[in-house]
C-alpha cells in the first residue's frame, strides 16, 4: 500500500447537528473510520455556553524529549519534575516544518514542552437549555450508556493547557481507545497526525525493526512523520484551530504539537464500533507503563452491551432524522 498523508476531512456541523452531536459523528462514521479522525467546524447558528474566566493550572507537566536514533526520526518522551527546569528561549513555532526541525536542530540533547493536564476540569458550563452544548453530556449521549449511570458519571471532560512555543502530546491512543471530542478553546493553532487503528500491527512492526520496545499507547513517543512516509503507514493531518472540534475514532494513534499557548479541552464516548470493531476488547496488560491515576482504566462491564441492546440503542438515538423527531432527550 502506498502512504498516503492527505489531510484528514472536514465537516461542517449546524445547531441541531451539534445538539445531537454523537448522532451527527455516527452519520460520518464511514470517514471517521478511513481517516481515524475528522474535523467539525461550527456553523454561525451553533451556541456554545462557555466560561469567561479561565482556569489557571496548577500542575504544569515538563516534556523531556530526546533523540531515540541516529535518523532522528524516533524520539522518546519523558515526564520531569517542572519547577527544576526553565524553557529554553526557542525560536517561533509557524508551520510543521519550523516545529520538526526545532527537535532535530536543539543544541540541548533534549528539548522541553511544558503541557498542564486538568482532569475533570471544563470551560463549558452544565447544560441549562437543550439548545447548548453541554461536553458532560457526551457520554450518556453515546452507547456508554448502556454502562450504566454510575460508570458513565466515571468520564469526565479533561483540559489541557499548552505554555509555550511547541508544545507536544505524545503518541497516544484515547483511554481504553474510546473515541475522543476535542474541542480548541482558545490560543495557537494545534497540529495533528493521525494514524488509523487499522495501521497498529504496522506500526507496531516498524518500531520492532527500529528497534523499539517502548509502548506507543501512552505518550512516550514521538515520531517523525517521515518514517510514516518511509514505511508506506498511512496517516492523515489536521490542523485544529480555535472553536474547532476534532473527533478521534476509536482506537486510532495520534500526536500533536501545538505552535504556542493554548486550550484545549477532551471527553471520551463510544460508538457500537467500539464494540463491534473490537476495540472494547482490547487489553494493554502486556503494557509496562507506569500509567498516572487519572489514565487507570474504568472498569465497564463489556457483556452490558449486548448486539441487541446495541440495536435498541442505534434506533432510538442515533437514527434521527432532519426533522429531529426522534429527540435524544427522550427516555
Ligand atoms: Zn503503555
């Protein structure tokens, strides 16, 4: 197979879209799939209810990234502690091109990113009218639900905090490879690959051939996309800006970069496909990650979802028609 690294689609979304937003993302399901990944914009009728005042995070995370070969094209990624270590002054993040040659050209064997992860912390305010956009929702919105209540609650919005001129997120997949809403709050433009989950076992393979054993799942590498490009992996690019919504399909690889401050803010929700496809199914127990609390996996009950349950779900929520009759408030 040929590489191919063409952007990955862009849809556009209206206000009933985004008031049934899972259903929206399952009506494209096909591309999400092909592409691992989409980008929503908003149109001028959709209303978010945000936060004025922002969030000041309090737990920076320091990246160390350093070359892991010769090519310079595998880097692996560290957590250090932050308050020990200053940003060096480093020159502006514009395109791909500035940020990748920053990496390879930093005098220092390594290169610092200063990312602040804020679990369970939004910009979004709890849903007050139907006709908002409310990211706690998202969940329940989706075949979580058939989890339970109690499970569902377990999934939380996360925001992440850019500092500086290239920041990066490793090489990681969404917990438990749910699929994963961003949305771009504010700040720099922010810089995707994504690698379709139908392109693991190749990549797993080439990281054999190169020599590595560190585990891809968990934000421990970074990858030079022209090895993508030498070993004929397919992976597509997004470039996310502010009010943007990037949508992750479940199980895909991604990593970013963004080119100065920013927010950003995540939340996880399954389609059937995470079930049908497998995914659900999916253990990383061979993983040697020591993986932080706020990554532990929730505990779902897998055998909750049953094919006719799933059904049942299918028809109720996510085939609405334009006319919007069957209304995902319902029941
Ligand atoms: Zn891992």
């Amino acid at each position: 197979m040929s590489s191919i690294s063409m952007d990955a689609p862009i849809v556009k979304i209206n206000s009933f879209g985004l008031q049934n937003i899972i259903s929206f993302i399952y009506t494209h399901e096909g591309i999400l799939k092909e592409f691992g990944a989409i980008k929503i914009q908003l149109s001028s009728d959709c209303t978010l209810a945000l936060k004025k005042r922002k969030i000041s995070p309090t737990c920076t995370t320091t990246q160390k990234i350093t070359k892991l070969n010769d090519d310079e094209s595998i880097y692996s990624v560290d957590k250090v502690e932050a308050q020990n270590l200053c940003n060096e002054q480093r020159s502006p993040i514009t395109d791909e091109k500035t940020f990748w040659s920053s990496l390879s050209n930093s005098d220092h064997i390594f290169y610092l990113s200063n990312v602040s992860i804020l679990p369970n912390q939004t910009l979004f305010y709890k849903k007050q009218h139907r006709k908002y956009f409310a990211i706690h929702s998202i969940p329940r919105q989706s075949l979580l639900k058939l989890a339970g209540s109690k499970i569902v609650n377990q999934f939380v919005p996360c925001l992440t905090r850019t500092h500086g001129p290239g920041a990066v997120f490793p090489l990681s997949s969404a917990q438990q490879h749910l699929s994963l809403l961003v949305y771009h709050h504010q700040g720099s433009p922010r810089h995707w690959y994504i690698i379709p989950a139908y392109e693991r076992d190749a990549l797993t393979k080439i990281l054999q051939r190169e020599n590595s054993s560190i585990c891809f799942e968990h934000q421990k590498l970074l990858i030079n996309p022209l090895l993508f490009d030498n070993y004929h992996i397919r992976y597509h690019r997004l470039v996310q800006c502010q009010n943007e919504f990037v949508v992750l399909s479940a199980g895909a690889l991604t990593q970013s970069f963004t080119e100065d401050a920013s927010w950003n803010e995540s939340i996880p929700f399954a389609l059937p496909s995470w079930i049908e496809d497998g995914h659900a199914y999916y253990s990383d127990s061979t993983c040697q990650c020591c993986i932080n609390n706020f990554y532990e996996p929730i505990t779902i009950d897998i055998t909750l979802f049953t094919h006719e349950l799933i059904q049942k779900y299918i028809d109720k929520y996510l085939n609405i028609d334009n006319d919007g009759n069957t209304s995902i408030n319902k029941g």
